[in-house]
C-alpha cells in the first residue's frame, strides 16, 4: 500500500501535464488569433474584421478544448466510443469553424510587406498546389480513415502516447486541408470549382458511410476492443460525419460567389457599349487612323 501511493501520485500528476498541455497552447492560439484581430481593425478602421470569423475560430479552439481535454479524452483512452466522438471533434467540426475563420487572410492582413510576400510565395509554390487538389486532400483527410481502421495502425497508436498524439495532429491538418480545399475563404492556389469540390465532397460522403458501414458490419476492421464499442463508434461515425459533411456544403454554398465571374465577364461588353455610344470608333494606339478619328 504504502508503494502504490507515489505510484499513484506520478500517475496523476502525469494526468495533470498532459491535459494542461493542450489547454495552453489552445489559449495561447486563441489568444494570437484575437491579438492579430486587433491589429487588423486597428490598421485599417474601415476594413476592420469580421467578428463572426473571430467567432468561428474561439469555436474552433472550444471544439478543441472539448476533445483533448476532460471527460472526453479520458474516455477516449478507455473507450472506442470516446475515440470516435474525439476523431470527429478534431478532424470534422473543429476545422470546418477554423477555416472558416479564414487564418491565413488574417495573416496576410497583419504580416509586414515583405513577410506578406513571403507568406504568398509559399502559399502558390508547388508543394502548396498539390496538398490544394482536391483528389490529395481526400486522400489524407477521408482515405487515411480505411488505413487506420482496416490495419493494426489503430491498435499501436493506443499503445503509444507519441503516436497518439500524431494521430490527433494528422485528424486536425488533414481535417483543415479539407475544408479548406472545400469551402475555404482564404485565398487558394488555385481554386477548384465548384462541380469538382461538389464531387470531392460526395465521394468523401460516400467513403465515410462505407467505412461506418463495414465497422459496424465487422469486416476487415482491426480492432482490438469490444464488438459493442465497435458498433457504436461507427454510428457515430456514419451520423456524426453526415450532419459535418452537410455544414461543409452549407459552407461551400454561403462561400460561393458566382456574380464575381459574371462581373468580370460583363466588363469587357458594357466598356464596349461605352466606347460605342460615345460616338467614337475606338482603334489601337499609335495607328494612322488615331490621329485622324473623327465623331461618326
């Protein structure tokens, strides 16, 4: 008795670091989001910033909060219902709030000059242009979930702290490279359209139900936990994934502004109509005829 007490006491306070460790760096990221806010409202007073961007960020970081802290992320130690409910906190609600609260153009507002090209060039290098198609954000965000659950990766992550953790990193980026690929805000290399994000995202919707579908089902899962934990994992995911996938493409739709094509395509016809109804035969600069126009 007498040794099981510091082993006891270790253990907690083990507890206690890992808990505290993401709740400070959600702070400190909630923090920088609304001290770059601030600055971007300061530096120009008309442009300012959106308050619901801002608000779709802290929502972000709460989602966070809520799976990698407690009771949720010691349930998900214990429980594959727990890891489930945790995979969709991370790597389906809490990017889609994050994206949405357009990071990288609030970067681009604050950044110096030179820091802000920097930051562009990076964002349209090649590297950047392949993680932006649409086919390699499916990929890592929906077609990495077969891999996980359908080899022994699920089982080493539980027996590996580090490895756990790297699993949370991969929902995350993965999670926020797909709906910003998407639905994103922030400027993107180059901009899918819309039919193709359209039919990225029913493919993911159709991938996660044939994963839930499967697990509950029980084939080719490699699972080490009880069939009733299994079975209730995926229903959260199969129900979970749909109502996030549906807030996507509500995202994609409220993002989605076709009269700016419609403007640019309208502006070389209504200069046309000018130049027409001014009475004037518009012809290139520096012909013989330039010199010479007269009203017709």
């Amino acid at each position: 008795m007498d040794h099981d007490m510091p082993a006891h006491g270790h253990a907690a306070s083990s507890g206690v670091l890992e808990w505290l460790l993401p709740a400070l760096v959600l702070l400190a990221a909630a923090g920088t989001y609304l001290l770059l806010a601030h600055r971007a409202r300061h530096h120009n007073p008309a442009l300012g910033w959106s308050r619901w961007r801002t608000a779709g960020f802290l929502t972000g970081v709460l989602l966070l909060g809520a799976a990698l802290l407690p009771p949720v992320a010691p349930f998900a130690h214990e429980d594959f219902r727990g890891h489930m409910a945790q995979h969709m906190l991370i790597g389906m609600y809490a990017p889609l709030a994050l994206v949405l609260s357009a990071p990288v153009t609030l970067l681009l507002r604050t950044l110096p000059a030179a820091r802000g090209r920097q930051l562009t060039t990076v964002l349209h290098s090649p590297p950047a242009r392949l993680l932006a198609h649409p086919a390699v954000a499916l990929a890592l965000s929906t077609g990495s979930l077969a891999v996980l659950y359908f080899t022994p990766l699920y089982n080493a992550t539980t027996s590996t702290p580090a490895a756990h953790w790297l699993l949370h990193a991969h929902f995350l980026l993965s999670g926020c490279l797909f709906a910003y690929v998407i639905a994103g805000p922030d400027p993107a290399p180059a901009r899918p359209t819309v039919r193709a994000r359209l039919v990225c995202l029913g493919v993911a919707i159709a991938a996660h139900a044939v994963i839930a579908q499967l697990m509950y089902g029980g084939f080719w899962v490699d699972i080490h936990t009880p069939i009733t934990q299994v079975q209730a994992g995926a229903e959260i995911m199969y129900y979970g994934g749909d109502i996030a996938e549906l807030l996507l493409a509500a995202a994609l739709v409220a993002t989605w502004r076709p009269e700016r094509r419609r403007a640019a395509t309208r502006e070389p016809a209504r200069a046309a109509a000018g130049s027409r109804t001014s009475g004037y035969l518009i012809l290139p600069a520096g012909s013989p005829a330039a010199d010479t126009q007269q009203p017709s």
